[in-house]
C-alpha cells in the first residue's frame, strides 16, 4: 500500500498544477495550497519507507503525464505529437536521472 | 519570451528549495524554514505566471526538468557528487527537450 501514497502524491500535483492555471477565487486557491501541502506531504511520508530516486521517478512519471492528460482532456488544449514526443522525451530525462543518482545515495548511505 | 524567462526562475527556485530543504535536514533552524517557504511560494507564483501563455503540461514539463537537471549540475560542479556520462546524458536529454519545448510554442 506503500506505493499508493506515491500515486495519491501524484494525483494532489495534478490538482495543484490545475490549480495554478485555473483557480479565480478564494476557493479555487485554497484547493491549490492545500493540493501543494498535500501532495509534498504524501510524497515525504513514501520516501520514509520506500527508495527516494524510485520513489520521485515515479511521482514525476504520473505527475507529468496526469497533467498533459488533464489539459487535453478537461480543456481541450490543442496537442500535437512533436509537443507529446519532446515532453516524453523530458520524462525520460528526469526519470533516468533520478533512478541512476539513487544507487549513489545509497552507497552514500551505505558509507555512513 | 518573458513568460519562459519567468518558467526558467521558478524552475531554477525549486531547485534552491530542494537544497535548501537538504540544508535543513542536516541543520534545523527557522533561518531554512523561512527560506524554504520564500523559495517555494516564489517558485509555484512565477510558475503560475508562465502559466498565463505556455499550456499547463508543457509549463509543467519544463519546470521539473529545469528543477532535476539543475540540481544535478549544482550536485557536480558544488559538491563533487560523481559525473559519469549517464547523469550527463540525462541531464543534456532534459535540457534538449526543454530547449526544444520553447522554439515550438
């Protein structure tokens, strides 16, 4: 169930990045400030029990591709596949980046 | 373009409240605590801001990107962390795209 925080984290992050393009009331922004608590507060308690660079590689995974999806399915923003292919791209980048300097962490870890 | 100047800052603030979060972990003091919450709600308005014209996704993308890749670098150029060529690989892939993301909007 560990991992269902991650996932919820990530859910939160959509809901807050909505939130920083969309929100227009008192309401809206409150949802936007409690998204942003929430979903750095779920992501701190995963990295308590489970490995921190799998553990943001996939939070930006889901993060990334929740709020892509969301913009094309609930506002209809305009997608073209250079834009999909160029995101997925980034996507790679900061998954693998973050995967390959967990290991050092944890020979850090290791050391200590 | 003052947009993607402001979505660059606020990637580039994340990544000092990332560091600034790793300061505090080995020192608690209020001084981090109030640098923490500046640096975050900084971050998140310009983000918000950049919002205005470049799509949410795309805003998203980048500002993650910028954030890892530049805490990466600092972690190599500051604090001698290991440089091997997959960390530079994927720090150029994220830059590439990024740079990418701005000449087709």
């Amino acid at each position: 169930m560990k991992w269902g925080l991650v996932v919820l984290a990530a859910v939160f992050e959509v809901v807050w990045v909505i939130g920083l393009k969309h929100a227009d009331s008192a309401l809206t922004w409150s949802g936007t400030a409690i998204g942003i608590i929430f979903s750095f507060y779920l992501l701190m308690k995963a990295t308590h029990s489970l490995p921190v660079g799998t553990v943001y590689a996939v939070f930006t995974g889901l993060g990334t591709a929740g709020t892509v999806l969301s913009e094309i399915v609930l506002f209809h923003e305009p997608v073209g596949w250079p834009k999909l292919l160029l995101i997925g791209v980034l996507l790679i980048g900061v998954i693998g980046l973050k995967l390959v300097t967990q290991d050092e962490t944890e020979e850090k870890g290791g050391e200590a | 373009m003052l947009h993607w100047i402001s979505l660059l800052c606020a990637g580039c603030l994340e990544m000092a409240g990332v560091a600034l979060m790793n300061q505090y972990a080995k020192e608690k003091s209020v001084k981090w605590v109030l640098l923490i919450i500046v640096g975050f709600a900084a971050s998140f308005s310009l983000l918000s801001y950049a919002m205005e014209t470049t799509p949410m996704g795309t805003a998203y993308a980048v500002w993650t990107g910028i954030g890892t890749a530049g805490g990466a670098l600092i972690g190599i150029l500051f604090y001698k962390e290991q440089k091997d060529a997959k960390r530079i690989f994927f720090i150029a892939l994220i830059l590439c795209s990024a740079v990418g993301l701005k000449i087709l909007s």
